[in-house]
C-alpha cells in the first residue's frame, strides 16, 4: 500500500501541486479498495490485488491527461453528501457549501409552509439535494436545461434519499416556470458567469472537460443569467422571498447594484472563505411592481 501511494505520487509530480497530489493518491486508494483514509493508513503494509494495482494505473493515466478525479471516479462528496457526477455537469465546488450554508440559515426563519425553493441551472442538483436533505419540510423544485445534467440530478436525489421536482427549461424562453407552483420564498442559482477571454487563465481539467454550456457567457454580456433570473423573481418570489446567487469573484458588487437597480432590498454581499465576493442575496419587499431603469 505505501508503495502504491508513493508510486502515484511519483508519476503525478510535477503536473499537480504536492498537497494535491497526495490528495488523489489517497482518494484513489479509497475508491479502489472501497477503504476510508483511516483504515488504509493502519493497514499501509497490506498488498493490493493485481486487478487494483490495474485499476490505479488506468485512473492515473486519466489524471494525466488532466481529465478531472471527480470524473473519473464518476463521484464526488458535496455538503457531507455523496454525488454522482460526469461531463454533463459541473463539479460542485467547495464555495457553493458556503451559499447552502446560507440559505438553510434564512429558510431556518420561514414556517414549513413557506419553505418553496427553487435551484435554477441545478446541473448535479447538488444545491437542490442538499437544501432537500437538510430542509426535509421544503419543497424543493430544480430545474435545468440540459436533459443529460438533468438525468444526473435525479439519480442524486435517489442516491441521497430526498425529494426534488426536476423541470427541463431554458429560462430564456416565454414562461419559463409555467408549471411551477409559484410563488416561491426562495430562488437560489449559480449561472454561467465566466466570459471568453478568461479561457486563458483556466485549467485544463476544467477548460477541456467540463461542460461549456454551464461555464461561458457571451464577453459582452457577463450578467445575461442574472439579470433574466433577478426578473424572474420578481414576477415568482412572494412578498419578502429571497434570491440567492453564486457569482465569479469579479462580479460580486456589480450583480449587487443590478439587483438593488431593479429593487431588491435589503441586498447582501458576503465574500467566500478566500475572502472573494462570491455570494448575493436579495430580498423582495412588500411591493413587487418594480420598474427597472438601466444606468
């Protein structure tokens, strides 16, 4: 076992940072012998099977090619909960615990009755899932517009126990929630956000394997996502219902403004444990006949 770990560590070195690479080595390990860290760190001597040392190797070699872990275990862990993933859907990210952390804080506040949630984009349904495991009285509602990521999302919900109302919808078009049993307390989405010219400063395991449709915003158009989702609550949030966004550290105070712009109050930005600007919050007054004025 030790020489196994070591031998990873080796053939990755060099293309992944030291701390991160003792990361995967471990977790490799665990998904192959199906061991958690502390028993394969008390049995570090024992051998590996010939069918295991083959399966090391063939998830190596894809994590050469810079193919993401997650992916290729075809799992990973988000919000103390298990979750399938692949290339049709993102990978959840360690910041987004930070916004369901949120979110159960204010849906905490509500009476069972008034806990409607709505995840737009959900993708894995990591949002979904986790606010449906920790919040067992909401109803939570997801929609997405790919059928592929979609198809995932359910498949977390079966794996987690929980249930989640999954839609196929592009919220660009006409009556995006027709169907829905609006009004809702709360919105919560973490859009495409990331323009063109930034591909240069990406990883590759991200540029090359993660889905673009979930990514990329046209360059002169960084917030098209929040500012058709922003309209949307304002036409399907209930009187004081709350939105939430995740958003790129470069455009935490401007998705701010749009929202205190189109009438959202009070607005709230919190930065991520980085210390970025990484989540909004806006809350919908009394008065839902906003009228929006650019500029």
């Amino acid at each position: 076992m030790q020489q196994t770990l070591q031998c990873i560590q080796q053939r990755l070195q060099g293309l992944y940072p030291a701390s991160e690479i003792k990361s995967f080595a471990y977790l490799i390990l665990e998904f192959v012998c199906k061991k958690d860290k502390q028993v394969l760190l008390r049995d570090k001597d024992n051998q590996l099977s010939p069918n295991e040392l083959i399966r090391i190797q063939e998830i190596v070699e894809e994590l050469k090619k810079f193919r993401p872990v997650q992916y290729i275990l075809g799992e990973t862990e988000f919000y103390g909960l298990k979750f399938k993933v692949n290339e049709h859907v993102l990978i959840p990210r360690p910041e987004t615990e930070e916004l369901v952390d949120w979110i159960i804080s204010s849906a905490s506040k509500l009476s069972p009755q008034e806990r409607r949630i709505l995840d737009i984009g959900t993708g894995s349904g990591c949002i979904a899932v986790a606010l449906a495991k920790h919040i067992p009285d909401a109803s939570v509602y997801a929609l997405d517009i790919s059928e592929k990521a979609l198809e995932v999302a359910l498949q977390n919900t079966q794996i987690n126990g929980v249930t989640v109302s999954f839609f196929q919808r592009d919220i660009f078009e006409n009556n995006p929630l027709a169907g829905l049993r609006s009004p809702f307390s709360i919105i919560v989405s973490n859009p495409p956000y990331i323009v063109p010219s930034e591909k240069q400063q990406m990883s590759p395991n991200v540029l090359n394997y993660e889905p673009h449709q979930a990514l990329f915003v046209p360059e002169n158009q960084p917030l098209l996502f929040y500012e058709q989702i922003a309209d949307l609550g304002l036409e399907h949030l209930e009187k004081n219902g709350s939105l939430f966004f995740e958003t790129g550290s470069l455009f935490g105070k401007t998705v701010a403004e749009m929202m205190r712009k189109k009438g959202y109050k009070p607005v709230k930005l919190l930065k991520d444990i980085s210390g970025k600007d990484r989540m909004v919050k806006g809350q919908l007054g009394e008065n839902k006949n906003y009228v929006y004025t650019a500029g």
